[in-house]
C-alpha cells in the first residue's frame, strides 16, 4: 500500500506514522515522539498551508510543511 505524507492529511483526518524518510530533521522529528506505530489527528492548517497543528497522544504540536512532507502516514 502507498502512503501519504502527513502534509496532505485533511483537517480531522486521523492516520498511524509509517516512516520517516531521511532528512536533516529526521532526528529531531523522533525526538518529539513522532515515531513509526504513533497515532496521530490533523488538528489545524493555517491560512497560508504553513505551519499545521497535530494531535498525538496528549498534546499537540506545531509542524512546518517541510517537515510534515518527510513523515509518511496511513489513514485510519
């Protein structure tokens, strides 16, 4: 099965991480807990697209579009 990148998610959508490809931000993405098996809700999008807003676990968390493209999701 293909998967999207969390970027493309539609507010509401919620989606299990898949990967994270290879990046210069990759590390710090899974410092902040956004691992592969990790559940996640698209909260927000700003006006401009840039930066939007996840829910995983108990909090939420601000990522800019650059980084949300690296993580690969499946919908659930």
């Amino acid at each position: 099965m293909a998967y999207k990148s969390l970027s493309s998610l539609q507010k509401g959508e919620r989606a299990v991480i898949k990967s994270i490809l290879n990046g210069e931000s990759s590390l710090r993405l899974m410092e902040i807990g956004l691992v592969p098996g990790v559940e996640l809700e698209l909260l927000a999008i700003s006006p401009f697209g840039d930066p939007i807003a996840i829910k995983l676990a108990d909090f939420s968390l601000s990522l800019r579009l650059s980084d949300a493209n690296q993580i690969q999701v499946e919908i659930i």
